[in-house]
C-alpha cells in the first residue's frame, strides 16, 4: 500500500485482507488492485471501510 494512508494500516490487512469499497478515486492509489473490490453502498459491504476510516483518522 502507498501513501501516508495506507502506510498507517497494519501490514496484516496491507497483505491478507480484500477492501470493499465505493468507487471513489482516492482508493485505487492505496489499495492494491487484486484486493480491491468495487461495492455499491448500499450492498453493505462497504461498512467495514468506512468504519475503519473513521478509526484511522
């Protein structure tokens, strides 16, 4: 993962986790592409990441 962002989230997420997130812009250059998958808000899915977030700000 690159950026400030993503060096803050623990290598254990950074190599063994996949990220459901929105489609905004801001994901794709710190998530890595095979473990980043598009959801739609209202799936659910993307409540995990919004909540981790929060918590890494």
């Amino acid at each position: 993962m690159l950026k400030s962002y993503g060096k803050k989230i623990p290598k254990r997420y950074q190599e063994n986790s996949v990220f459901y997130t929105d489609d905004w812009d801001a994901y794709k250059g710190v998530i890595p592409e095979k473990q980043h998958i598009v959801a739609d808000k209202k799936s659910g899915k993307t409540n995990i990441i919004e909540r981790f977030d929060c918590t890494m700000r």
